[in-house]
C-alpha cells in the first residue's frame, strides 16, 4: 500500500540535518512519494537539489507565495522561469495565490498589500499557462477573489488544485464546476470540520487528494506536534473511514489521482 502526499514542505527538516530519517519515517508508514512545495527563491533550488537525490519518491514545484510578495517581489519572480531550465524540472507553478487572513489594519495599507498579490497571482497563473502546467492554489480569506482571476487567466481549471482546501460544500461546488481539484489536510480530521468533511464527500473519492502540508496543521492524534509526512497515514485512515473505503483503495486512487494532476 502506496500513499502521495501531494504538498509538504522540506526545507526545514533539510536545515536540521534531519531530513533523511523524516523521509525514512514517511517510507516506514506507506508514503512512497511526495510533492515538495516551492514558496520563495530561498527555497526552489533546495527543493530540486532535495528531489534530485531521490526522484523515484520526490518531486517538486515552484512558485512565490502570496505571503512573500512584498517588495521586490518582482525581481524574485523574473527568477521563476529559470527554474525550469534544469533537470530535475518542477512539476508546477505554486504555492500561488491570495492570502488576505493577516493584513494590517490600515485600510490603504491593506489595499496595497493585496493588490501586489493579485498583480503576482495573475502573473505567475499566466506563466503556468503558457507552459500548460498544473497550478496549486493557496487562498486564504480569498477564495472568490481567486476564482475570479482564475477564470480570467484561462487556466484550464482541470490543472487547478486548492490546496489545503477549508472551505464548505458550497465553495467546493464552485471548485466542481469549473472543474478544479481541492486536496486536504489534517484539518480534515478535527472534531468540529464537519462542513470541511461534507465538502470532501460532496467532491468524491474520484478527485480526492490528500496531503500533509509539513510541517504545519498535524492531524489527530498528533495535533500540536511537528508534522511530516509519515503523518499522511492518519489522514488516510480518517478518509477510508470518512468514505467507508478500505484504507488500501483509498490509497490506491489519491495515489493514482495525484500522480495524475502532476503528470509524474
């Protein structure tokens, strides 16, 4: 039985000289293969050089995330498109998106901050375009305003994957209409998510995707402690559960599935 975490971050497990036993941990609990999730500049070439070490399990993406897009923003995106120069090449363009959950309390000093996201949003979504790659998508008290840019880009929706997906069924149906993808984290497996957990089942087994999102939002019954993608194994047992699957077909098809959206 084989599991894809479909986003974990690594870098920080690679700073502390750990990642070796986080990755043999992952592989002692059936998670064969991951997608390393690219944020900034300071982390794209790690992440390939992370990848490069072990292509059969890992693979990676690239893009500046909506928390990072601050001054100088635009220089670090001219840097996006030499990522995919080299070998190992980036699978996709992300985490992309709009983040509106921390913004300050000056209202013009908001404005200000997020039309920066949007401008580098619609930016890095028509640079996915014009290499027709998978996009992953992080909205944060955003969701209609990414939507809306989305559609404008003419992103094939079918490439498009919310990740860490907390909304509810009525935003999911959105997502299904157009014909996008969401992938869910430990939130999923919180107490009180039973919206999250009906949204999951109203989108189906058929384009389900699951991930760890490490090393943050630990699932039960680790919450609180440092995630990692060995981890993904509880929120699979949960969604067998969830979707009175066994937890091997689970496995099988988000495996399939994922494998799928990043053409690997």
């Amino acid at each position: 039985m084989s599991w894809f975490d479909s986003h974990c971050h690594l870098k920080g497990f690679w700073e502390k000289g750990i990642l070796k036993e986080i990755l043999d941990r992952a592989a002692g609990q059936g998670v064969d293969r991951m997608t390393v999730i690219g944020t900034s500049p300071d982390d794209w070439k790690t992440n390939r050089a992370i990848c490069a070490e072990k292509p059969s399990a890992l693979c990676f993406s690239a893009g500046l995330h909506p928390s990072y897009v601050g001054p100088g923003w635009e220089e670090q995106l001219r840097g996006l498109a030499e990522i995919w120069l080299k070998s190992p090449k980036p699978v996709a363009v992300g985490e992309i998106g709009l983040d509106y959950f921390r913004l300050p309390k000056d209202q013009s000093e908001a404005e200000q901050i997020k039309r920066m996201q949007r401008i580098a949003f619609r930016d890095q979504l028509a640079f996915a375009k014009d290499l027709d790659l998978p996009v992953v998508v992080h909205s944060r008290s955003a969701f209609a305003d990414c939507l809306e840019l989305i559609d404008e880009s003419g992103v094939d929706w079918t490439k498009v994957v919310f990740h860490c997906f907390a909304e509810g069924p009525s935003e999911i149906r959105q997502l299904m209409d157009r014909g996008g993808w969401a992938s869910f984290t430990g939130i999923l497996t919180f107490k009180k998510n039973h919206l999250l957990r009906e949204a999951a089942l109203l989108q189906g087994v058929e384009k389900l995707m699951l991930e760890t999102d490490s090393p943050y939002l630990s699932p039960e019954p680790v919450r609180g402690r440092t995630n990692e993608p060995a981890h993904l194994r509880h929120i699979g047992d949960f969604a067998s559960e969830l979707f009175d699957l066994s937890a091997e077909c689970l496995a099988e098809q988000t495996f399939e599935r994922t494998r799928e959206f990043y053409s690997v």
